[in-house]
C-alpha cells in the first residue's frame, strides 16, 4: 500500500525573523528530502475549527484569527512568531494530520507521514509556545478517540525537546499513552520521570547532555513495552529530528540511522499490536542533517510497513 505523504506549499507561507532556526527553508529541505521516493503524495487541507477545539477552546482560536499580522510578523512568545501566512498552514499542519488519521484507519495504508510546518507539540491549550501554534498530534489523537471511536492510542515523541504541550492536552486522557524522549535539562524544562499524568499514561524519558542514540534506543526499548502493553489501535509520531548531533538548539549526538533504527522498533512494536501509524514532522534546525533524517525516517516507514 506503501506510504501517505501529506503536504502543502502554505507550510512555507508561515514566516519567521531572520536568522529564527524554525525557518521557510525547513519545508523545502523536507520535501526534497523525499524526492524519488514512491510515496503516495496527497494534500493537506485544511482543518476545520472543530479539529481545534478538541484541544483549544475557541477564545484561542479566535485571537490568532483577529490578531494576525497583515504584513509583518508579530510576536507571539520570545520564540514563537505570526506571519499572514501563518495560520493556513497551522490549519493545514493540523488537517493534514487528521487526514493521515482517516486513511490509516480506513485501511488506504499502514503508514503516513505529514511533512508539514509550524510543528506543535509545545502548544499548550491556550499558550502559543516554542515555535507552535496548535498541538497538531495531540488533536490527531483526539480525532482518532472521539471520532473514530477508538479506545487506546499511543503518541510517540522523539523530539529533542520535551512534548509539553502534547503532555498538557492529553494529560486527562486516560484512553492516550504518551511518551516522550528529550534531553534535560533543556528546553521547556519540563518532562521529568515524576511527570506521570492524570491515570498513569504518561511516561518521559529525560536523557543527558551528549548521549548518543544508543542510549536512548536502550530506554526506548523499555518504554515501547509499556507501549504495547496499553495495546494502541493507532501509534502517533511527533517526529523531531533535533536530537541529531549536528543540531545547533541541543546537546544529543545521534545521527540519522539512529533515526531509522528508532523508527524500525516503534514501527514493529506497531505491527505487533496491529496497529497503523502517523508521523508528524515537529523539530530539527540542521538543515543538512534534517533532510538526511527525514529520509532515513520516511525509508523505514515504507520498508517497516510496506
């Protein structure tokens, strides 16, 4: 059935400073990443405001409508920024994300990935945050609950950087198990081990400063057990390739066939529950080495569930 690619050239429309890591140029790097693979390509349109209100409530909603810049940018927190563009392609980050839920669960394919910008997993409910806008994964995994009716899914936060605002939206959500690996101390400065959610179904994996894959593939291991014991019916990705030793925003030393590796043994713990997956793109500032990671990531998508 091969792979679902969901992208849409509105992720390069939303616009940061000059000199900001999270910039127009990730999106093209992504996408060329992907040339001459064969991948189903499909667009991602946008969501509707019921896709957002899963996990934000409408005043939040609204104030990025109302306040977004004409022409400029504008300021959202110290990293997080509104260009005009901005909002489409959260929307669209958003929609593609919940299209890739839709075809997994229909059987279209075992495996998609949403190649899209801004990323989202330090969007709180109402705190823009961390270069985020919405809490893209965490929504994906609301429809896939209250949608589609499932009863367990897993999200899966590889991301440099801890998941703070996936951990915020699903902490009451006992049918999500979250769990998310980043170095710490760093930023948001939160997912210490102590941070367990609301029913037990949160679970971080603090790494240190310099550690390398195989470290982290070690306390995955462990962690993809935990996983498979809640039995998902969908595995979700937040895919943040910042963990690369290359990267200039952290302190990890992997390298991209770690990526791969990672992404083999999530895609097999997957396939032992019979469940299919969604990746979304969240960090990774190296250019170079996010293309070579994106590749790397996507490849073992199409072998691992191919």
């Amino acid at each position: 059935m091969g792979v679902i690619v969901y992208s849409h050239e509105a992720a390069a429309g939303h616009a940061t400073p000059e000199g900001h890591p999270e910039q127009v140029a990730r999106h093209a790097v992504v996408i060329g990443a992907l040339e001459g693979l064969a991948l189903d390509r499909r667009v991602a349109e946008p969501c509707s405001d019921e896709e957002v209100l899963r996990c934000h409530p409408p005043s939040y909603l609204a104030g990025l409508r109302e306040g977004a810049p004409v022409e400029g940018v504008r300021m959202l927190d110290a990293d997080t920024w509104q260009s005009p563009g901005s909002l489409e392609a959260a929307l669209r980050a958003v929609g593609g994300a919940c299209a890739a839920v839709d075809a997994v669960l229909a059987g279209e394919a075992r495996a998609a990935f949403v190649a899209m910008r801004p990323p989202g997993h330090h969007a709180e409910r109402e705190t823009a945050m961390g270069f985020c806008l919405f809490g893209t994964v965490a929504i994906a995994a609301k429809r896939a609950l209250d949608h589609h009716g499932l009863t367990r899914v897993a999200v899966l936060d590889f991301d440099v950087h801890h998941g703070n605002g996936t951990q915020d939206l699903l902490w009451n959500e006992a049918r999500a198990f979250f769990v998310s690996s980043h170095q710490m101390p760093l930023y948001p400065g939160s997912g210490a081990a102590s941070e367990s959610g609301a029913h037990g179904q949160v679970l971080n994996i603090p790494l240190p400063e310099g550690s390398d894959g195989a470290l982290a593939r070690r306390e995955w291991a462990h962690a993809l057990e935990a996983v498979a014991a809640h039995r998902p019916e969908l595995v979700l990705i937040s895919a943040g390739f910042d963990a690369h030793g290359s990267d200039p925003l952290a302190g990890l030393d992997w390298d991209e066939e770690d990526f791969a590796l990672l992404t083999r043994d999530i895609c097999d713990m997957a396939a032992r529950c019979g469940a299919p997956v969604v990746s979304c793109l969240e960090g990774g500032y190296d250019l170079p080495a996010l293309g070579r990671s994106v590749r790397a990531h996507v490849k073992t998508l199409m072998e691992a569930t191919g």
